[in-house]
C-alpha cells in the first residue's frame, strides 16, 4: 500500500463536509457548520456531516 501524502489529505477531507439531503460536497470552516450558520448550495439544507475517508 502507498504512503499517504498529507498536503493531499489536507486538500481532499480538511474542512471538507457532505450534505445530508442532496450528497452536495462543501469546504467550509467547521465553527460555521456547527453554529448552524452554512447552508447547501444546491438545496439550501443546514445538515451537513464530514467526508469519509477512504
């Protein structure tokens, strides 16, 4: 298996969330997602969950 590189994990999963309704992915500062102040682009939602990683 190959090394991971953190310069491509940061880019990929650091401040990276999903919606919950539409799957829509966002990079946006985790204080605003938990304040509740970021909504979907796409479907205008405020549930958001992290990326998974692989």
């Amino acid at each position: 298996m190959a090394t991971k590189i953190p310069a491509t994990q940061n880019r990929l999963y650091k401040n990276a969330f999903v919606c919950k309704e539409c799957k829509h992915k966002m990079k946006v500062d985790p204080l605003k997602i938990l304040a509740g102040k970021v909504r979907c682009r796409k479907c205008h939602s405020t549930d958001f969950r992290p990326v998974r990683k692989k």
